[in-house]
C-alpha cells in the first residue's frame, strides 16, 4: 500500500531541511577542523589494527550476504521510493486503469493477472513521470510541485530507475513470464528511444517531419499503451486482437494531449499555462506552426529559443498559431481524424460498451 502525505512528511521535511543548511555547515565544518587534523586523523588510522575493526568488518560481511539472499527486505524501501510515493498519491486521471478494465471486457483475464498488469503498468508510467518532469524543467505535476522539487534531482532519478526494476520484478507472476519479459523489455525500449528523439528535436531545435513525429509519440505513448494490450492477450485465452485500436488510440491521445496543452484550462491548473512552450518542444501544433514559418525571426521560433515562463509571451504565441497559422485548428483536425479511425478499428471488435464510453469521454478536448 502507497504511502500516506502524512507517512512521507518527515522524508520530505528532513530533505528540505539538508538541502537548505548541509552547504553552509560543510563549509563551517572544513574551515574549523583545519589541515592540522588531517595528521591527527592519519595517525588514529596507522595504529588501529585488522583486529580493532574486526566488527566493523563483520557488518560488511553479513550485509553483503544478505543482499545475496533470494528474500531481501527491502528496508529501507520506503526511503528510496518517497519520490515516487510522493507522486502516486497526487490525484490523476487513472486513464490507464479505465482502459485495462475496458480492454478485459473482450480478453477476460483472471482478476489477480489483470491487477498484476495493472501494477506494472502503473508503476512504469508513474516512474516515467518522474523523469519525464526532470528532463522538462516542470515545476508541476498534478497541480503540486514536482517531486525532483520535492526531493532533489538526484534522488528522484533513482526512485523513478528503483521502480522500473520494481515493475519489472512483478513479470515473475505472470502467466508465461519469459514471454511477459520480452514484452516489457521490447515497449520499454520503445519508450526511451521515443523519448529520446523528443528531447534531441527539443535541444537542437530541430523540427522533425510530420512523420517523425508521430513515430515518435507511437513508441513513447504508444508504447504503454501497447504493453497494456500485449501482456493482456498474453494472458487471455480469447484470439480477439486489440493491438491496432490501441495503437491508433495512443497516437489520438498524444495529439489531444498537444492540443489540450495550449488550448484547455484544465491542463493549466494541473501542469501550467502552455508549458509545452516553456520547454521548447515540439508538439503537434508548435511544429505545424514552425514548419509554417520556417524564418528564425518567426514569433513561434523565437519563442522556442526563449523557453520563457512569461504568460504574455506565450499567449502571442497561441494567438499566432490560432489565427496566423492556424496549427491550433490543424492540430484538432488531425485529432478528429484519429478519433475516426479509432472508432472505425473499434467496430472491428465485438460490441463493447465500457470502451465506447471511454472513447466518448476522450472527445471534450478544450
């Protein structure tokens, strides 16, 4: 069970406490012990023997031999995963559980496979997330501070690579779990490579095709969409395949999402006005906009350089976009067409209400 905001409160308090005093006292520390102690501390060391450190060497020992053991502990786990803790317990959509328990309508897996996958899944994303917030500056997430703001960088990394293999460890009790490996193994490839050419694009300021981009956001929001589906099918006895209305599924997500970041004041609250801008990137409609006006002198180009947190000078920007070079309205057809298409490989499929009426909900996109 996740922790409580209450349980992580001392976690999150003593952090924020050493991070504000331990520069200032490691300086005072340095310059009232002196380069005479130095000697001093040498000299301690010289005459203490194997013997002296006997317990010392005893603790290495068994705690080396511990970490061996099939059944590790784990205890110090809630210290390691806070950050992540500290995220879970942030109110979300919890889109990616609305559509497990809809795709499990046609696959009917077993309850306690269908939570299994429901964990991996959930936790790959929300540590996904962590890092995700790193590498884009964000301030916020769900409408509270980052956790890298929370707890440092350095430790929100960590929990977020902690989890990965936290999720990967809960393959073992999946039916077929070598099969289960490679899935997971395969799509979270998938993921890094995703995102790794949205950050190269977003760095080099270099505009992909309208190709590339959607190659992109297939590996780096598809790619859980289709671990959803794939470890489901691996599971399931049906033969119905549901990996080409998630596949197109993905691809609308990601472009509402784009859009519903420079155009829905929900998506403000929650992380920011715009902030797509502010970090430069290259969304759906920020690269029809700069594929519009290729001239560097461009109001969409010289924001993109400025990754400015000004609300006025992203606003010009929208209002560029909106009504120079209409990326906002390009960018909402694109989702419209998608949004047919998913419906069109849905009626492929038996009849399935639950995902019908997901798919309705999906269409308020401002």
């Amino acid at each position: 069970m996740a922790a409580s905001i209450v349980q992580l409160q001392p976690i999150i308090g003593n952090l924020t406490y050493k991070r504000r005093h331990s520069l200032d006292a490691g300086w005072k520390v340095v310059k009232k012990i002196g380069l005479q102690n130095k000697h001093h501390c040498i000299s301690v060391l010289e005459d203490q023997t194997i013997e002296d450190l006997s317990s010392e060497i005893s603790q290495g020992i068994a705690a080396a031999i511990a970490i061996g053991t099939s059944n590790p502990d784990h205890q110090h786990e809630e210290i390691i995963k806070a950050p992540y803790s500290y995220l879970s317990l942030l109110p979300g959509q919890n889109f990616r559980r609305k559509l497990l328990d809809a795709c499990n309508t046609w696959l009917q897996v077993d309850p306690d496979v269908l939570d299994t996958i429901d964990n991996i899944v959930t936790t790959l994303h929300t540590a996904s997330l962590l890092i995700d917030d790193i590498q884009d500056n964000s301030l916020l997430r769900r409408g509270s501070p980052s956790a890298h703001i929370v707890f440092g960088v350095a430790q929100t990394i960590n929990a977020s690579n902690y989890m990965y293999f936290r999720a990967q460890e809960l393959l073992k009790d999946l039916p077929h779990s070598e099969r289960a490996f490679c899935i997971f193994t395969d799509e979270l490839i998938h993921l890094h490579e995703g995102q790794g050419m949205d950050l190269y694009w977003r760095d080099t300021l270099t505009p992909p095709s309208v190709e590339q981009y959607f190659q992109m956001i297939s590996n780096k929001t598809g790619g859980l969409f289709r671990l959803l589906g794939r470890l489901l099918m691996l599971c399931s006895t049906s033969e119905i395949n549901i990996l080409p209305v998630l596949s197109i599924l993905g691809l609308w997500y990601q472009v509402r999402d784009d859009y519903c970041n420079l155009n829905s004041s929900q998506m403000q609250q929650t992380k920011g006005f715009a902030e797509d801008l502010t970090e430069g990137k290259f969304s759906l409609p920020i690269l029809h906009a700069a594929r519009q006006n290729s001239s560097k002198d461009s109001v969409i180009w010289k924001v993109l350089r400025m990754k400015s947190e000004d609300p006025k000078i992203k606003a010009e920007a929208i209002e560029y976009m909106r009504d120079i070079t209409g990326s906002l309205d390009y960018t909402l057809k694109i989702a419209e067409g998608l949004e047919l298409e998913t419906e069109r490989r849905l009626a492929k499929l038996p009849p399935n209400s639950t995902f019908s009426t997901m798919i309705q909900r999906l269409k308020v996109v401002s």
